[in-house]
C-alpha cells in the first residue's frame, strides 16, 4: 500500500464531516447518560461550519485538518471545542509540506495529536476520556510501525485498539468535566468523547486505505 497523496485533504474532510454527522444523534444519546447531551450536536456543527468554508475548493491534508481544527476552536463551545481544535491543528502541522502521508507520517501525526491533547486535558488512560480512545491507537499504530508491519495493518491495530479503548470507558468512573460529579453512577456508559474519537480514527484508516 503505497502512501495517501496530500492533495486529496478534501476527501478526507468530507468524509469526517460526513462520519460526524452521521453519529450526530448517537453521539448526543451517550452524552445525554452523564453529560449534556449536546456532544453531537455540537461536533456536527463544527464540522458541518468547516464544510461550508471548504466550499468547492480543493484543498490539501494539511490545510484541511487545519480548516476543522480552527473551526472547531471557535464553533463549539466547552471543552471539546479546544481539544478536538487542537487535535486537529496538531495533525496538520505534521502534515505540512509532506507530499504524501505515509506509515511514518501518520504515526508522527497520531503522536502530536495525543501529545497535544494530553497537554491540554490534563487527562491520562484510565479517566473517561478521549484519551482511553486515542492513547491506544496510537501505541498500537506505533508498535505495529515498529514491528514494520504494512500501512494498512499499521491502521487495522490502531482501529481496534481504538475501538477497544472505547469500550473499556463503560467500566470506568469519569474523573474529569461535568460527569466526574457523578462519580460512581458514571459507570455503565461509554464516554462521548471516546466513542467521537473511534469514529474519527476508524474513518481516517478507511479513507487512507483507499
């Protein structure tokens, strides 16, 4: 599997958009269990607003993950607006002038992206998180990247480490942000911010794929 041209940002701006605005009333419904129910909503505004200043122009990887990180920053309001924002804008720097993403390009990426969440959340695996999502893929990209195994099964370990760090939020107690009050009671659902984050991660290795 040969690296994914920069060129085509606009197909993978689209396609997010198009994921997140899909699981839009899925995303608010996990929410609703412990939250404000307004993740969904609030994501797929975001991206939808990054669609519309995408217009019909064409764009590259960089300048398009740029695009929805920016937008995310100023349309959504709370928490998630700043760590999606800088997850984005942190994939797009690594991203910059590169004329292809490739196996390593990608990991560098995924690595900037958790750095910068992390640094910004103040959260680590195990709080209920976005991290329990990413912090996985990202391991286990990288120990498929190390273990020189192909792009393509580089991305199929980083998609089912994601998506069972997803599913591992349903056990645990949330220990930041609104439903950390709920202590306890937080158990038994998964964390919106996770299952976003799996989304997004699954929906990057099937446009890379292509």
């Amino acid at each position: 599997m040969a690296g994914f041209p920069s060129s085509r940002g606009r197909e993978v701006l689209l396609a997010l958009v198009q994921t997140i605005e899909e699981n839009k009333a899925y995303l608010s419904e996990i929410d609703g269990a412990i939250g404000d129910g307004d993740h969904g909503i609030n994501m797929a505004k975001g991206f939808r607003r990054a669609k519309e200043q995408l217009g019909e122009k064409e764009i590259n990887l960089s300048d398009g993950l740029a695009l929805i990180g920016k937008t995310l920053l100023t349309e959504i309001g709370g928490a998630m607006g700043p760590i999606y924002g800088t997850f984005f804008l942190k994939m797009s720097m690594q991203a910059k002038d590169k004329p292809e993403i490739d196996t390593v390009v990608f990991g560098q990426m995924l690595k900037a992206a958790r750095s910068g969440v992390e640094e910004l959340a103040g959260a680590k695996v195990g709080d209920k998180t976005i991290l329990d999502t990413l912090a996985p893929a990202q391991e286990s990209y990288q120990a498929a990247v190390d273990g020189n195994l192909s792009f393509e099964e580089c991305l199929a370990q980083m998609v089912e480490a994601a998506k069972m760090g997803k599913e591992s939020t349903r056990g645990l107690v949330a220990k930041l942000g609104r439903a950390s009050r709920l202590g306890e009671r937080s158990k038994g659902v998964l964390d919106a911010g996770a299952t976003s984050c799996c989304l997004i991660v699954e929906k990057f290795a099937a446009v890379l794929r292509e």
